[in-house]
C-alpha cells in the first residue's frame, strides 16, 4: 500500500497522473479501516488531496 501526501508527489514518484474519479474518503477518515472491511485494495495507491483521500484507480 503507497500513500502519498500530495498529487504532486504521487505523480512525481509514480509517472502516472492524479485523478478525483475514484473513491474518497474524508481526511478524518480510516484508510485502514476501509481496507479491512473490503472497500478498498490494499495494493492500490491512495493520496490525500485536500481534505480528502482518494484510491488511485490508474483512469486514463
């Protein structure tokens, strides 16, 4: 699991563009949380943009 602080440095370390299409969570939310109960994959890369946190789905 990669999370990442900013879309800056998800597309900087990755090569691959930040998108707000996928999933979100409130900052205040469990990332943890979300994987445990299933919702989200703990192999895909989240980053918090604001106050949110959303699952990077790798949309083109």
């Amino acid at each position: 699991m990669a999370y990442y602080h900013s879309p800056k440095e998800y597309e900087a370390k990755t090569g691959k563009r930040f998108s707000d299409k996928g999933a979100s969570i409130h900052r205040t939310g469990s990332v943890r949380g979300m994987v445990k109960l299933g919702y989200w994959d703990k192999d895909t890369d989240k980053v918090r943009c604001g106050s949110y946190i959303y699952l990077q789905n790798n949309f083109r």
